[in-house]
C-alpha cells in the first residue's frame, strides 16, 4: 500500500466513526457493514473470494 491509499482508507474510517458515534442505530449498522467490506477487500484470502 502506498501513501495515497492510505489517506484514502483513513478518511473512509474517519467518516465511518463518525457515523457510528454519532448516528441512529440504522446508520450503525451501516457503518459496521462498510467497514467489514473495506477490510476483506484487503485480506488475501477473503479478496480471493470476493
């Protein structure tokens, strides 16, 4: 990963706290379900899958 992705997975994070913090229990479990996808697209063997 460069540095660039990195930004960009860090801001996609920041917005999805923020939503999580601050949001109805709808957005929650919005959150939590976009988090899990960005972090198996970035697994190995789950991005083999997916």
């Amino acid at each position: 990963m460069n540095q660039s992705q990195i930004t960009a997975l860090a801001i996609a994070g920041g917005i999805l706290f923020a939503g999580y913090k601050f949001g109805p229990s709808y957005v929650k479990a919005a959150c939590l379900a976009v988090g899990a996808v960005a972090v198996a697209k970035r697994v190995p063997y789950v991005n083999a899958v997916l």
